[in-house]
C-alpha cells in the first residue's frame, strides 16, 4: 500500500514536471471514484433491470423467423451423439428404401446471410442443397461429411476435445487439405444444429482475462483477481467453464495486448471493479463465447476500448454481430448491445491528442471505414455513424497506444476514470 | 474417477476396432507407469547431481573471455536508474572538460557475434561505435538514446513496465517509426550492462504454462495443476515472477498449441509428473525467460516436443543458445541442455506414421535444413546430426499433430509415454 501511495505520488510530480500543462486540465475535471462508481452502478442496474422485465433477449421464433432462418443451440455430447445416430439410421432407411445417400445440408453463401436489425446479429437463412453421394461433383463431398459424422460421433464417446488440425491429421488422405475438413466441419454444425462447441472441436485459444470473476475451468476454480499480471489464459472449451461469479461493475473488452497489460499491472480492476478481457488483436471463436458468457450470466455492460480505426469498429462488430462465416451460430457467439467507449474519432481532438501520434489513414482504410458506414450494425447506431463519418472525414486514426504521450500511465489514471464519470460511451 | 477409467475404457475399444493393428505393437511395449517413472527419476538425479558438483555452468570469465566478450546482468530497479545517472553525470563532465557529448555504445552487427562452443550460446563481442551529439550522421541517434535513457530513467522512479509500443509512443515525433526506438532500447541495454527486463520494457505475452509448479506472479501465488485446461498465461515481466515450487520431474516443451492443449486436457502431469509449457511457436522473450527461470531453480531435464521440421529444429535452437539480435543477453535468455525428445525424422518410421500424413519439403525447408546443418549449435551434438542429415534425405517432414492418424488421444497414451520409457531423447 505505501509502495501504492508512492508510486501514485511519482505519477503526480513526473506530470507535472513534464507534461503538465497538457494533463492537468483533464485530470482536474476526475471527480471522486466514488461518484464514478455511483454512475457505473446506475449502467449496471439498468442492463439487468432491462433483461429481467420487458425487453428480454429476443429469438428467431419471437420475430416469426424460425421457419426461415436456421440457428444452432449449444447441445450436450449425448444429444449431439443422438443428433448423429438418428441422422444415419434415416439414411440408412434411405439407402434401403431405394431413394440412395444424400445429406441435405444448409448453404452457408453470401446469398443465404441476413442482418435481422431486431436482433442485431447476422443469422443464416433456411436455404439447404443436397449432397448425394452417387453424383462425381459431390461423391467426395458427401464421403468427407460421412467422416467429420464418424468421428465427431468417436469424441462424443470419449469427451475429449481436439483441434481442428487434430481432425485434418486423422485423415489426411481423404481430407487433402484441411480446408477442406474445416468447412465440412460447419457443415455439420448445420446440419446436426449444434454449437461447433458441441461437436467438441475447438480452436487454439488467444484470449486472456484477468479481474473481478471467479469461474470453473474444467473443475479447477480460477480466481482471476489473484493471476497476477499474466492473468489467466481463456479455455479453448467453453462447455468446461461454468460457476461464473463476480462483484464487477462492468466488462472491459480490450482490443490490444499492451492496452491490456497496463490495466492489469494498474490493477485497474480494484479500483474501478471491472473484468477485463483481451483477445489480442483480431476476436477468436473462445473469446467471444467466453465474452458471451460472462454478458448472460453475470448481466453487466461491456465497455469496448478499441484503436480509432476502422479495424477497431470491424472487431467490435465481430464481438457485437458476428462474423458470416459462422453465422448459423450468431445466438451463440454475439454479445449484444456492446457500448464504444473509446477510443474514438472524436477523442482525438477532444482529448487533445498530439498530431504526431495520429496516423493518416490509408486508401484502404478509407475504403474500409465509407464501407462500415452501410453496414446495418453500424447504421443502427446514430453515434458510430458520426464517429465513423468524422474519422472517414479526418483521415485521421489512432492506436489506443498513443495516449501514453501523456505520460505511461494516463490511460488507467486519467482517461478511463473520466471517460467513466462523464459517462462517454455510445 | 469412474469418469476417467470409462473415458480411458472407450479410448481402448476404439483403438482396437479402429486403428488396434496399428497402434497394438506399440502399445503393447509400455511398461507400467512406475517403470517409467523410475527411469525419470534418474534423469531429474543426474541433472541435479551434475549442478551441484563438478559442472557448475561456466561464464565468460571462466573462459578468460570477459575482456573480449559482453554480457548483460539481470539489474534492480535501483541499480539501473544508478547505471543511468553515473552515465549522464559522467558524460555531463565530459562536455564541461570540453571533450563534448558522445555515447560509446556497443556494435551488435554480425561481425560481433560469436558462437561459444563452451557456453553452448552465442555472446556478442566487446566492440564498441562512438555516437557523438556534434555529427551530422548521427546527432539523431545520440537524441534518441538520450530521450530513451530518460524514458527509463521514469520507468524506474515509478516502478512500472511498458511495451515497446507504449515507448514510441510517448515520442513519436522524435522517434519517427519503432524500428527506431526499438533498436536504440536494445543499445541501452548493452551500453547499460542489463537486461531489456531490468529496464521494465516488456514485449506482449504468448505463452502459457500448466502442470506440476507452484509460482508467484507480481505476489499472487499460482498453482498450475489447477488451471483446467485453458493453462496460466506466462507473464510478461519475470521480475515478478518468484517462489517457484515443483514437484515435477522434467520439463516438457510444446512447440504448439494443438499439442499443449490435448496434454493439458489429459492431465499428462498427474500421470508422469511434469511442467507443461508453450509459446505458441515462435519462442517470445517471457517465455524464454521463464523457461530459463524455472530450469535454474528447478534443476529439472527439459524434454522438447516439436515438428519434424527444420523450423522444429530452429525453436528448440533459439531456447537453447539464443537468437542473434539479443546475443547480448544469451546468458539470461538461454536454456542449456535441452533434449529433444520428438518428433525426430527418425520416429516417422518407427513409429509407422503413414505417407499420407508426412508433407514433401519444400526448396525452402531443404535449404533451411542444410543451413542448419552448419550451425555450431547443431553440429555439437551428433544425435542432431544425424536426425537432421535424415529429414533431408528423405526430404519428408511431420507435424506433431500427424500422430492423430492413430487416434486422438495417441500422443499422451502411448507416444509419450513409450518416448518416455525408452529414454529416446538426444
């Protein structure tokens, strides 16, 4: 604690000898944390008074889409292994009743990709095609499938998990290459209408969190307040973490390592109760279910600390509606109603940020950013729009890094508090 | 329990109904487990009783070589802001005695590299450059490695680490691009004797550790057999990383996270007592330095578990006697003795891993491989030798993951285990 005290004192006279004039009129407005915290109580209240009354998480069925919009659930190993034997004892009912071998599997194009703006997630429509076994475009097609079939159906009896690569190596000869498995992967994702979770085939881990959670990671109880500065690394198999517990105000998803590592030495979290959550760059299928959880169960706001680029927005989009690829499971791995907190076009002037350590953007960012603009997930909010429209404006972006020109600390000790107690988020 | 035995039950079934003529012949040649475990046993003794007596690691100086070679040292906080603040009052002297302002900073080019067969590392020559402040050609650098000694010079009152990017940031208009802070930092070291730790400059975390170790991680203690299978992420400054406990008998190294990940899952560290660590390919600083850490007050053998291929080889190489760029501080960096326990291009035939799952190498991995052939580091040991000279006769390679063509849960059931049992490392 003294060395806390000290450390803090340094922090003061290091600003104000160097970099005081620029800190110093925003560090003035910081109130006391405990009127930030009275406001970020208020967010809290107000997300979990909204999902237990009215506004509860609306489904396909409630928008009467179900009939034309497919979507997977998260199944147990016993019903995905049920899913399996059913979906081959009617083939096999096929093949001797005369009408052959085929798989009826969902098209997962372009074309068969919708927004729905009510639930604000991409979701995959009802659109299937046949997979025959005895046709030379798709014999090897349909062969594959048979196998994913098996051996998905082998892990289920086991209840182990693997990697995608793991499932490629079991078969090299027919799979050739593991582009192919991995489609015909999501292929029977669709087809059995499950999680690719539940098919126990995961992808390597990325993320990490640290903070105010305790869960259970395969049996283990993980105290995130006590990993350190490391923190504790996201479990490939969602279906293995469960007993989420927490005291926290709010999620504080974070788009970058270093970003990440100064809140955890800060230990930003005791100070303003929070989790915090980093997928390191470009959000993997664990991180967003991991996020997804934590949003359900726990009911708390996510806060999104992003670069000022339209990379930044494009993960947040991910997090927020999903990617296409993979939107037969956008229930699952979306979390809705992320809030933007930073750091945005408009903090750049706002906060005074020096011109050097903007970056001009380039022609394929600006082609990105005016694309985001007619994306229906961005359009839906006004704020993002005028974000977006001054950054494609400014030709300006920025890394959440560049605040560290006011000194290394600025963004745990300035920048998040008052963007907190002003409430900035969009 | 009645879980695992069914699990292990199911495991058997299977091999033998699906893979049981291949796999049968060599699981049938495992001993019992306590078998295996005696013969670690020895190897964990001959290590420890090879510390402790004759072999203690040798240094620059035992060699006569610390007049001709540098070297860095692991430095307190205090001591580095001494090291920076004797440098400034001494160069202060120098343009008051009207010798002018210049920094003597040590060469780190190729020609100042050296491969020290006794050291088993490479280290970096005593050849130094003279930066003045007065020279067009380098008023520049000579700024620069001002700015960053001051910058360090604040990491150190205030006792906080910083990524590199965070570094740049604080003076992009000086610094310009990275690169250029980037390679000053690393200067600094040198010219200041310490490490790139010391100077509380972190680069981002990748690795992640799980098994049998007890350690404290910024004074949060860790215990690592109860991770689950998601690991602890290694963190990124080992200064305060301490208190390391195990019961283990033997390190093993993961190349990837597919295989880390199934021996996470089976809990191969209940069955033979290990550590379990990754870096996610590429070795990172924090991992090796962790690596390093745990070898030296642990005394535990570290058994390697890469691809068969020459960048397999080249992983297990930078672990093992460094990388040139930091040469500067391989004694920190480096952990001697490393055993590479598999996959060897000998294995693809013992063990019987089918054509369809060994890749043809490429120009490229053959001319790595020939390269490597050359490499002091290699040529040290003939077992290498040999094994090397082999893949690039067959000009076959193999990933660990192609063990999955005999079964998921190969690798830990009988792979390892068998490694184990016929101490066939080299």
């Amino acid at each position: 604690m003294a060395d806390k005290k000290k450390r803090r004192k340094a922090t003061n006279s290091e600003d104000e000898d160097s970099d005081g004039q620029r800190v110093q009129p925003f560090k003035k407005r910081l109130k006391q944390d405990t009127v930030i915290l009275s406001s970020l109580r208020k967010l809290t209240e107000s997300i979990r008074s909204d999902e237990s009354t009215d506004k509860k998480t609306l489904t396909l069925s409630d928008l009467d889409l179900s009939s034309t919009c497919r979507e997977v659930a998260d199944l147990n190993l016993s019903s995905v292994q049920d899913a399996i034997e059913r979906l081959v004892i009617r083939i096999t009912q096929s093949i001797l009743s005369g009408s052959g071998f085929s798989f009826d599997v969902p098209a997962r194009g372009n074309a068969n990709q919708l927004y729905v703006p009510q639930l604000d997630r991409i979701v995959l429509k009802d659109k299937t095609s046949l997979r025959p076994y005895a046709n030379v475009s798709t014999v090897r097609k349909t062969t594959i499938t048979t196998r994913i079939l098996q051996l998905v159906h082998q892990l289920c009896l086991k209840n182990i998990h693997v990697t995608k690569r793991d499932l490629f190596y079991t078969d090299v000869k027919l799979f050739q290459d593991q582009a192919q498995s991995d489609a015909v992967l999501d292929d029977v994702s669709c087809m059995l209408g499950c999680t690719r979770s539940s098919l126990n085939v995961v992808a390597a881990e990325k993320g990490i969190v640290v903070g105010r959670i305790i869960f259970s990671d395969n049996g283990d109880m993980i105290d995130c307040t006590k990993m350190g500065m490391g923190g504790k690394a996201i479990p490939p198999n969602i279906d293995r973490v469960g007993d989420m517990q927490s005291d926290a105000l709010f999620i504080l998803l974070v788009e970058k390592d270093a970003a990440y590592m100064r809140l955890a030495e800060d230990r930003f979290y005791n100070r303003f109760p929070c989790i915090i959550v980093t997928a390191k760059g470009q959000p993997d299928v664990a991180t967003r279910l991991f996020l997804k959880k934590m949003k359900t169960e726990l009911k708390l706001p996510v806060l999104a600390l992003v670069d000022s680029d339209p990379y930044g927005l494009k993960i947040l989009s991910v997090y927020g509606c999903g990617s296409k690829n993979m939107s037969y499971d956008s229930a699952n791995l979306t979390t809705p109603d992320i809030k933007w907190l930073g750091v945005r076009p408009s903090d750049l002037d706002k906060y005074k940020i020096p011109e050097q350590c903007r970056l001009p953007m380039t022609e394929q960012d600006i082609k990105t950013g005016k694309d985001m603009l007619e994306e229906d997930f961005v359009k839906k909010n006004s704020g993002w729009v005028d974000e977006l429209t001054l950054m494609v404006k400014t030709k300006q972006k920025a890394e959440i890094q560049a605040l560290s020109s006011f000194g290394f600390q600025y963004l745990t000790e300035v920048y998040l508090p008052l963007k907190l107690q002003q409430e900035d988020w969009l």
